[in-house]
C-alpha cells in the first residue's frame, strides 16, 4: 500500500457539505483505515502540507487530525522524518458481517425486553385528567429554591457526600417521624424511617428485604401500575387479593403458597377510593398474622381529605410489628422530587438502613437538608394546608360537573379525599372507546391497572385526576369528557345496530 | 366495666414527669382500652370536667384528647348526652404473646438479611486515605448554586414531574453525548445516552435488561464493591475474569455457562490501575464478539490523566453494538449529585429508557437542567482541568511521600490517573494488621474488594485515596500511613518470634 493511497481514499470519502467538519471526517477515516489495517503499521503517511495540497483542505485541517490521532496512539511523530501508522494494532480489527452479527450480536434478556416494552406509568403529566399528579404551578418554589440554595455551601461539605446512614439525613427522618406521629398515628421513632427515591424504590427495597425470589406478594385489584411491576421484578409472584366494598379483604383470599407480603392503600385504596373501615382494618392485621405476612401500607395521599375525618393509618393499629408504612413527597411537594419513604418496625430498621446503602448507594443529602428546614420551618403543613382547600374545591367542582354532564353514565367513588375520583362506567361504555375519543377531545384519562385474574365485567372505569387541572377549566374538562362518553356510547350504539 | 375504672386507670398509668404531654399519654392509653375493649364499645366515658377533676389533670388536656379520640372514631359526642367509646371495633384487638409473635413475626427473607448485613462501601467520606471520592471542598458550589436556583421556579412546571423521557433531561443528554464524542472518543448519538442516579443504577439497568436470573456475569478481581453486590441482587452469577498486567483477559478466562456479560475499566483498572493497551483491547473485543457477551465499559475516573496520553474508550472501538459505555458525575462533580450515566447501542436505547421509567421513575429534572447548563456554559470542563492539576499533584506527593517513607513495604500502581493509588504490600504485611493500624492512626484505608476464588498471595494489596486530602496535608497523612505500617510489620514480627 502507497501513501498516496490515503489522499486518493479521502479525496473519495470525504463530504464537503456534510454537518461534520472535515477534521473530524478525516480523523475518523484515518482511525477506521489504521484499526482494519487499510493503513499498514510502520507505513509512512503524507506529511500534512502535501496531504492538504492533494485533496484541497487547509493544512490546519489536516494538521488537527494528525494531532488527535497522534495523541491517541494510532499515529506517532517522529520529528523531522515524518507521521507514520503505529504498531499498536497488531490485528486488524473488522467489521462483523450482518449475517455474523445477526448470529453473534447480544440480545436484550428476556425479563429486558418485557421490561423495555411493556406499558408504564402515563408519559403526559399535566392537564385534564391525569391522575395522581399535584399541582406543581402551586407549589411555592420560592421558598423551596431559597432553602436549596441555603445547603448548596461548603459549610458542611458531608452533604455533598453519600449518604453515610443509608436510611436518610436524620434530620429529615426526625421531622417525617415528627409529622407522621401527629398527622397519621404512626408509631415510630426517626431511627424507624427510611428515606427512598420514590415508591419504586420503597417497593423494590421492601420485596427485596422481606422476600426471596420466587415468593408470593398480594395486590389490590385495580392497583398502582407499579405494584406488579416493580414485585415481578425483584422475583416475586404476584396474585390478587380480594378487593370489596371495604377495601382487601386477607381473610377471604385464598393465599398462594410461599406467600410473603401484601400490599394495600387502606387510607384510600388506589385507584377504587375505598376507605377502609376500622373493623376491616383489625381483621386484616389479624389475617396477616395467622398467614404471617408482612403488610405494606401505601398511604399515598391521606394528607388530602375533605370531609374533615381522619383515618388513622394501619400501622398505629400493628402490635406485631408486621406493617411497614410507605409515604411519599410526590403529592405534598411535586413529583420530580423524588422522596419518599417507609416506617418499618424497630427490628429491622439497621437491616433496612444497611440495605439501602448497598443496593442504591443514596445520596441528595443538600435537598434533604432543605426538606428538613421545609418541614421544620412550618411550610410543609402550610402548604398541605393550602392544597386541601384548593383540591378539596376541585373535587367538588367535578363532582357537580359530572352529576350534571354524565350523571346517567358515570358512577363516582364516594370518598371526598386524594387528588382523583374512580368514575365506574355504565356497561354500554368501553373503556377502549372512552379513551380514543377523549384523545380527540385532548383529555387524557388513567386507565386503572388490573390484574389479569380480575373479572372483565368489573374492569369498566377510568380514573380522573384534577391534580393538573386548575379549578376554573374543571368544568370545560368534564364538558369534553362528557362529549367523548356521548361519542363512545354511540359507537357502541352504531356496532350494536350493525351487528 | 364502669365509668370510673377510666380515672383509676389513667391515674396509675401517666407519667407526669415524661417527656410525652399528658394529652398524648390520655389518647394513647383510652386508644389501646378502645381497641383490646378494656373499654366496651357503647361505654359512656365521665365528661372531660369530671375526668380532669378525678385525675387532676387541667380540663382542656381532657377535652383535646377527646377531641382527637372522636376525630379519629375511637369515640363519639352524641351532643349533650356526654362521650361513648364508638362500636367501630367488633373485635378486640390484642397483642400476641411473646411465643406467638416468635412463631408468626416476619422474618426478613433469606437475600434481605443478606442485603441488610454484608459490608458495602466505606461510611466515611472525607480524610487521607478514603478511596474514590472527590474533593468537594474544591467544588464551585456558588455556580452551582446559581444554575439551581435558576431553574426551581415555574418557568417550565414539565421540570417538576417525572422524567417523561425515562432516558433523562435530553439537553443534559446531548451536552454528555457532545462531551464524551469529543474527550473520551465513544461514537454516540443523544438517544444512545441514558442519566441513571448513579452507577449501582447503570449496573442494575444492565443487569436487567441484558441478562436472567441464573445467567452469569464476569466481573475483574478485585473489582468495586458495587459489581458484585448489585449483579448478584439481579439474580446473576457472578464470576471473575482473569486480571492480568494488561487488564482484563477474557481470552483467557474459561467463561461459565450462560455467561452473558463482562464489566471492565479498561482505562484505569480499579483499583488496581492497569491501562489497557489498544492491542488487548481489540483481542477483548474478539473474544466478547466470539462468546456473544456484552461488554460494560466502566470509564469512572478518566476524566483525570495526568501525563497528558488519552486513552480512547473501548465503545469507541466497537463494530458490533456490544459495549455499554458507563460514566458517572461523581468525580467530576459531587458524589452526593447521583447521577450516571450509560452509553447504549442504537438498537437497544428505546428499551432502556422505557425501562428505566418503568423500574425506578425517575426525576431530578431541575438538577438535571442545572447540569446541562453547567456543561453548555463551560463550567464542567473548567473544573475537571482546574482538578486535574490539583489531583496530578496529589498523586506527585503521594508517591514522593510514599517512596521516601515506606518504599520498602509498598509497590504503587504505575498509571498517573485517577483519585487513587494501588498499593502492594511486602508480604511481612498483613492487611488486617495495617488497617487496625491505620485505624489507631485516625486513616481509613481502602480494602480492595476481591472475588471468593482469587488467590490469596494477591490479596496484599490496600487503595490510597487522595480525593479528601489537600495537597499540604499528603505528607502528614503517609508518615501516619508508614507508622502504622511499621507497627503492622513489628506485630508481625513479634508474633513470628513468639510462634
């Protein structure tokens, strides 16, 4: 192979009018041609003024490519002798063909590609009617970036490390432990919470401490989509337990074998609303201990209820120390936070904390510290405060609406709390056809996640969140609603009648 | 049961000189006499004048104990005919016995108590010679301040919500593609990079996008802890290749069946500090596409080379669309930021992003637009140079100190990389003696972490990290280090005398 080889091959490759600067063309090239051994180790290339010369670029063009090449070790400098191919590459590196490829590329597992592929939770989070969304245009941001910026100093550079207590900045863990004793009866001292990234990661924290691969975990039947999910891929086996008009109902379900865990919203069952009652609340922790379960608590939205009663969480009622309690800021504060947090017994509160530093290696300690003085300085009850009245108004604003646009048609769930209603279907509306028309109408509706043992008959509902939805467009929203449940009962009409 | 039975019991039970208010000691114990039914349901309770008469308590720690009591349906006010214990709980609620809750307690499970145990990294963060972490001291945390603040506001409400894009903040996901294409030479395109909170993520979203449970991964001994821990949470077997003065050889290694994936830091071993040369990376690359593994490329601290040779990245060469590519800001920036990053083929970006929103819902978008502001204005390049000339000089110092005071006993790791140096120990050293030694020194050392069948004549080895120590306090730090090596040596010493 000649020298003059290369001007000839760039003078062909290279175009002039592409995004990528040439420089760039011509170091990839060289690189390309020195890796399959086009260019021969040892050879001798053109020096950059003749090179320049022969495919007409500036010399700095060339002398740029040279520079980087030489630096990365394809080519060497030696002095005045000239730009010569390194022998650092003894066997040429090729291309595999498509065939070898295809035989011999890595594919995605196959837990990776159901992963990579399966339906999560909604990509839109604002407008009508997104659910389980909070209102982040209400969220006082001044305070919140004022505090941040308080911690993000040198005065306590430990902030700016790992978290040494994997659990969480005690601060922090002193004041959720502070506000649940008050606010939701939880028993627990700070040493009891454990600071997460988000309810993903309380659930996978939970399945993987308190269960092996293989176990059964039970879920309420519609759930959070993430429930199944997030158990499915820590390993366990996930089955359905009974869901009444009083929330789970452990008693009547009959339990798979190795079953390890259940997990139920009693405060206001996701997505149904129901509100479990305290008889229900008492024969459930009674079932678990027969079964020896362990109870997981999402008491996701309990700070917004409307009618004024509160119900006091499951684990104030737990003497075993079998239920861990699971919170989370995504409500209170705004979803992009990511905090959230569980209250697990005493015994296995080092053991959680311990966990949590191997598995995930936290850190955030700054926004913790500011979460800390949010909470510490009175503005998280304020604005707990504040957001009640404002959603409490919204929910009673949708109610009405939808009494008087689609009362024939929609059932709500009675609770007056949380940031959605369930709104159960009447049997002449599919869900199916319910959602492509409010696509039309540019509302987006949360489609409960069952699972796949719940009957179809009972599986006619959607669920509105107004979490998104400032109270003055509340009404537009359900009078586009209503027009979507009008369209899709009349394609069901217009089916029924051609079939 | 009658109504005066309450006083007497309250009147033995508070404690007036504890910490709790009386109010909370008066609901908490009519509380557990409402749920075990000490009180009856229907039970008319005295009035709260009466109560705090008999007991001696001020009558509005009555009435507000009440008050809480009725709010939460332990208790009902049927107006002026006094206050009754609610027939809410049918059943009493009572604790086990200490046998019964031996026998029904939830345990954790065989993997948690194995998580909640084991040791993980080190707790402490700072001083000579914790490995592996940057020096936050030096970081521009005012700038950083700055591009916070500036975008907690409402300006755009999408950076409150989740990540929509599981794959991250796309202009902080085009400034890290620009980054790397330019400096570490890896062939990428935006939708190729995917944020991740840091690199127990990046290697868990590998884990479970690319291999099963029961598939087997090779990691290189020693490794960082992380690797194995967190493969092996994913339901991997985890194997070590063979390390050899070039790096890994996975040419050499007899692969275990269904072997699926290799991790490796090719530019700066860790710990052990072996550069890969371009040859063996090329012969990796072979041998990965011959066993149909996938490649993780761990390129963790090669921001800071310090004689000037970069070393391009193994993706950079790969053909196939087999290497991951993982970095990570917690050198660059602050550990405690929690953000990673992979570099995935084209063909498998869609998937991990959706997995990624799927598996842990991921947010931060306001640092994540902090970030990508830091990048674009020129601040993260500013500081990895400013750094790196304050690192290269620690390394220089160290390795000065070190020959001077313990030249004898130890053998550096040669590449001028990194926040750390490998060090060899004489074999009159043991390395639990000179970490008990180092400990009476006020000095952590780092243990390499190494896999169960790596020979035990090459463990003798400990990680100098000099991330946590200015420059003016190197010196001061080896004479503590050489201390404790000698006292390690004179143990030895002794005890061989004395056996």
């Amino acid at each position: 192979m000649k020298e003059v080889l290369l001007s000839d091959l760039l003078a062909g490759a290279l175009h002039r009018d592409a995004e990528q600067p040439l420089q760039r063309q011509i170091y990839d090239i060289v690189r390309r041609c020195v890796l399959d051994h086009t260019l021969l180790p040892g050879q001798r290339l053109p020096s950059s003024r003749a090179l320049a010369a022969d495919i007409g670029v500036s010399r700095i063009t060339i002398t740029l490519a040279y520079d980087r090449l030489i630096a990365e070790n394809y080519l060497s400098s030696r002095g005045g002798s000239g730009t010569f191919v390194e022998h650092t590459v003894e066997r040429p590196l090729t291309a595999a063909s498509p065939a070898a490829l295809q035989r011999h590329r890595p594919a995605l597992s196959t837990r990776g590609a159901a992963n990579g592929s399966r339906r999560g939770g909604l990509a839109q989070h604002t407008g009508a009617f997104v659910p389980g969304i909070a209102d982040a245009g209400l969220f006082p941001f001044h305070l919140w970036r004022r505090l941040v910026a308080r911690h993000l100093n040198k005065s306590d550079l430990s902030l700016a490390g790992y978290a040494k207590d994997g659990a969480g900045f005690m601060p922090l863990r002193q004041a959720i432990s502070n506000y649940l004793r008050i606010s939701r009866s939880v028993v627990c001292e700070p040493a009891q919470v454990i600071l997460t990234a988000g309810t993903h990661q309380s659930v996978d924290l939970c399945a993987r401490l308190l269960a092996d691969p293989g176990d059964a975990a039970l879920v309420e039947s519609p759930c959070h989509w993430a429930f199944p999910l997030v158990l499915d891929a820590a390993g366990l086996r996930v089955h359905a337990a009974t869901l009444d008009e009083h929330g789970i109902a452990l008693a009547d379900t009959t339990l798979p074998r190795r079953a390890r865990l259940a997990i139920t919203s009693p405060s206001h069952q996701y997505p149904t609303g129901v509100v479990m009652p305290l008889a229900r609340r008492l024969e459930l922790l009674q079932a678990a201990r027969a079964a020896g379960l362990w109870v997981i608590e999402d008491d996701y939205d309990s700070e917004f209820r409307y009618d004024g009663a509160p119900i006091p969480s499951l684990q104030g009622l737990d003497t075993d120390g079998r239920v861990i309690y699971m919170g989370t800021f995504s409500k209170t504060m705004f979803a992009g936070l990511r905090f959230s947090y569980i209250v697990v017994p005493p015994h296995i509160a080092d053991a959680c904390a311990q966990a949590c530093a191997r598995l995930y290696r936290p850190g955030h300690l700054h926004l913790q510290a500011a979460l800390a003085d949010f909470m510490n300085d009175g503005h998280f009850a304020q604005n707990i405060k504040r957001m009640r009245v404002e959603y409490g108004e919204r929910q009673r604003l949708l109610r009405i609406a939808l009494q008087a646009r689609a009362g024939g048609l929609v059932t709500l769930s009675e609770a007056r709390a949380g940031l959605h209603v369930y709104a159960r279907l009447d049997r002449a509306v599919s869900v199916a056809r319910l959602t492509a028309a409010a696509d039309e109408e540019a509302l987006v509706l949360g489609v409960p996640h069952f699972l796949p043992e719940h009957a179809a008959r009972d599986r006619n509902a959607v669920v509105l969140g107004y979490g998104g939805v400032p109270a003055a467009r509340i009404d537009d929203g359900v009078a586009r609603f209503a027009r979507a449940l009008d369209k899709a009962v009349a394609t069901a009409r217009t089916r029924a009648a051609r079939g």
